[in-house]
C-alpha cells in the first residue's frame, strides 16, 4: 500500500503543483471516527474494504481554510446519503461537511483519504507574492519611499492613511499587469521542500549520471520535467546587494525529498533545533544563465551549442552541472 500510496500522490502532486496527502482510517462495525466537521483541504476518499456509510452537507463556511466540527443542529438535512464499496471513489471540496459510519453487518471499513490544496488559494498566493512585488517596486518609485504620516503608529482611527493605501495599491496593480514573473517565495519553497520524489519503482539507474557526458555538440532532454522548478529570488547572502547578481534555482536532481518525511515536518523541526534553516535542493546558477534553462525546461530536446549563453564554456558548463545531478540526459 505504501508503494501504491507513493506512486498516487506523486502524480497527483505534478499534476495540481501542490501537496498531497493521505490517511488510512480502519473503523469497525456499527461506529463512526469523528462527529460531522469540514477540512480545509480538497478530500478524495478511495474506498478499499467493507463498506461506509456517508452523509454530506452544505456548506456553513464555502471553500473553508480551517478544520471544525458542526453541530447536528446547525448542519440540516444531508444532501447527499449514500454507501462506499470497495473500488468507489468520492470527492468533496473544501469545506464540506461530512460524517461517515461503518454500517452494521459489516465487519469494518478500511478507506484512504487523499488530501490537497491546503492553504493553496489566490489570497495565500497574494500573501506570498505581493511583499516581494513591493519590495522591488520600492527601489523604482520614490512614492513608496516616503515616510508614513507623523505617529502613523499610535493612531486608532486610520481612515485618512487607508485613501493613500488605496491609491498606493492601484498603481501595485497597473504594475502587477505588466509583470512577467511573480517571485513566490514561502509557497514555492514549502512546495519544493516538502513534496515526493519521483516514483521510479525498481528503475533507480535513473537518479545516477550515466551514458555518455555532454559535448557542446550533445542533443540533451530534460529528465523529471514534472520536478524540475525554476525560482528566481536574491542572493540569500545579501538579499539587498546590487553587487552581486541575483541568482536562481533549478530545485530536482540528487537531493530527492525523502518520502518517509514527505510532509512530516521532521527534517523541519531538526534543523530549527540545530539554529539552523533547511535548504531547498537544487542548483544555483547566476541570473544569465535563466534563458538557457527555460529552454531545456520548455524544450523537448535541445542541442547544448544553442542554448542561449555567451561563451561554449559556459554552455558545456551547465550542460554538466545538469547531468550531474541527473536532471538531462544525452540523446
């Protein structure tokens, strides 16, 4: 079941570029595992043994974004009833509310709920992206660099601060629609950080170099191109410094999240002990070099001698750099 787990929820994970997760709940006959309540996560419920009896409900809290238990007498009628046998497959959003039991005669129920989009909605995305989009606009318009209103800070009442604000976040806006790339940070990193490593069953050749290096005249393909991310952010050694470029990260290659920690949180909390911050995987490379790997990553073969960078030293380079860590291969 592992194994099966693993090779589902890492297609799943490519395939909504977000987290997956699973429980397996064993319940006997004539009882149920938790009153009527609503996640906040799209649920995907896979029954396995025996039978459930399911009843759902509307909505107190549409596309909720936090788990709670309701009371019968708030919930209503169900608006839908009925009884999962091996083989079935359900599916509710966020913020259905639900209660299932293993009807009696039954033996018990054994059922895997897969879980995603947890904290994965257009307002966490804003939360994520606009700091960043402010932080870079600041170093272009004077008008964010001026000082707030005299004890701004102290005040209860902010409705003179809150026009400013508005007319501040229009001109975010007309600047946003003409940004081509959004630099999410936390939501990309907990994504890379967190999610499964390919499944490859008994094939782990794949995930060590071999056949042939790559020549400047080398025809290469991206490998795991469903793991292969491209994140554009500052240097982490000085996040402010116009000195030094800025860099970015092709997560993937040797450094495969663990699956026994996938979404565990366990490497996390060691590093945090240890005073330190957990690394995303991958590759950094300085900013020149973002065409180049768009396009292997956007290409389906691509010769290294027309990979857009100024010198063959540096095409080969990077060419290398990649095989190394298993991500291309030569064709």
């Amino acid at each position: 079941l592992k194994e099966e787990l693993w090779k589902i929820q890492e297609k799943l994970e490519c395939y909504f570029g977000s987290l997956v997760g699973s429980n397996v709940y064993i319940t006997p006959q004539g009882s149920q595992g938790l009153p009527p309540h609503y996640d906040d996560v799209e649920v995907f419920i896979l029954q396995l043994e025996g039978e459930k009896h399911w009843r759902l409900y509307k909505p107190t809290v549409p596309l909720a974004r936090e788990y709670n238990v309701e009371s019968e007498d708030r919930i209503g009628n169900a608006t839908h009833e009925f009884v999962l046998k091996p083989g079935d497959l359900l599916y509710f959003p966020r913020g259905t509310i639900h209660q299932a039991d293993t009807p009696l005669g039954v033996s018990h129920s054994t059922h895997v709920t897969i879980s995603t989009y947890q904290n994965n909605s257009w307002g966490d995305f804003l939360l994520d992206a606009l700091p960043g989009l402010v932080f870079n606009m600041m170093k272009e318009d004077v008008m964010l660099r001026k000082s707030i209103p005299r004890q701004l800070l102290m005040q209860v009442d902010f409705a003179d601060s809150t026009k400013k604000l508005s007319s501040i976040l229009r001109v975010l806006a007309d600047r946003l629609e003409n940004t081509r790339e959004l630099r999410s940070s936390d939501m990309k990193k907990d994504f890379i950080l967190n999610r499964l490593p390919p499944y490859l069953g008994d094939d782990s050749d794949s995930l060590t170099p071999g056949g042939k290096l790559p020549k400047l005249d080398s025809t290469i393909r991206l490998q795991f191109r469903d793991h292969a991310i491209i994140t554009v952010e500052p240097d982490q050694e000085n996040a402010v410094s116009t000195t030094k470029p800025h860099l970015h990260r092709l997560a993937g290659g040797k450094g495969w999240n663990r699956r026994e920690t996938h979404m565990m949180g366990a490497e996390d909390d060691a590093a945090s002990e240890e005073g330190t911050s957990r690394q995303t995987h991958g590759l950094r490379f300085p900013l020149s070099y973002l065409d180049a790997l768009k396009q292997i990553w956007s290409n389906t073969i691509v010769c290294v001698k027309e990979l857009n960078l100024i010198s063959d030293e540096e095409k080969e380079n990077l060419a290398l750099a990649l095989w190394t860590e298993c991500l291309i291969e030569v064709i």
